[in-house]
C-alpha cells in the first residue's frame, strides 16, 4: 500500500473496480468505528503486548495512556502502522502487521484502535 493516499489517486482505481486494491486507512478512519467490537480484537489479540492497562506489556511495546504518547498521532497513522507493522528506529521491538493475527481486517483495526483512543486515550 503506498504511504500517501489522496482522493485524486485511489478513486479512480477503485471506481475501475480494481477489487485488490484496499481501502486507504484515512477512509476507514472516517467511517464509523465499532468500539465493541475493538474490545474483543484487543483482548484477542493485542493486550499480550499492549496489556490490559494499555500501558504496554513486552519491552518496547508503548505506553498508549501516556498523553503525549502515540494516541497523539491522528487515527490514520496509527491504523496503517497497526496493520503494515512499525517500528521506531531504535525500538528494541516492532509492532507486528496486524498485531500477528492475519485473520484481522483493516475494519478490525479501525475498531481495535477506536476502542484503544477511547479506553486509554486521556
Ligand atoms: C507481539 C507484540 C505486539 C502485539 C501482539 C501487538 N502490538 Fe502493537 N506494538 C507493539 C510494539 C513493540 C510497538 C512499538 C513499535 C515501535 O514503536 O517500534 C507497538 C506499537 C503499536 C501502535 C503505535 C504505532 C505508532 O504509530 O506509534 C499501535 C497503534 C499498536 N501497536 C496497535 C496494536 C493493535 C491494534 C494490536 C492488536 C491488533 C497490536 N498493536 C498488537 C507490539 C505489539
């Protein structure tokens, strides 16, 4: 997927209906986001490093309650790094591509990340 998305880009490939081609997280990010359903994600699949608290886990693994932390990145970033994978130069550990769980969708991730801004997010 590439790093930039714009209106002018996507749309025309997915009006040629260019079905490989996936929704760009900034579009999911403005659909609406089932936080319930995020909670299940999370606890299926991401609270062994993110943790219950959301204070992360596994060493490297942030601490998402901290108010200048990560959850300061907008709703785009954060789904694209969850579901390409990230790592911050340096980290002792990345995040996974979809947190390890290749049953997740890019939906998935947009609720498991709305459910984390509203349960950890200050
Ligand atoms: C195997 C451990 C592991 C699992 C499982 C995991 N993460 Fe992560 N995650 C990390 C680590 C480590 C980082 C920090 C990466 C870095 O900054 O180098 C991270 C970072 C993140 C970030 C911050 C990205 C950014 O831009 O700063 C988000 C958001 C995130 N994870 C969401 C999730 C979600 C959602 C799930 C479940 C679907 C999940 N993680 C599952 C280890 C994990």
């Amino acid at each position: 997927m590439s790093k930039k998305y714009s209106f002018n880009t996507w749309l025309p490939l997915v009006m040629a209906g260019a079905l490989a081609v996936s929704v760009p997280a900034a579009v999911i990010a403005k659909q609406g986001a089932d936080t319930s359903h995020g909670k299940t994600v999370y606890e299926e699949t991401c609270i062994a490093c993110h943790g219950e608290n959301g204070a992360g886990a596994v060493p490297g693994a942030p601490n998402f309650t901290d108010k200048n932390g990560r959850l300061t990145k907008p709703d785009e970033v954060l789904i694209e790094h969850a579901v390409e994978g990230f790592q911050t130069p340096g980290s002792p550990m990345g995040m996974p591509e979809l947190g390890g769980n290749p049953d997740l969708t890019d939906q998935d991730i947009a609720d498991v990340i709305a459910y984390i801004r509203q349960t950890f997010g200050k």
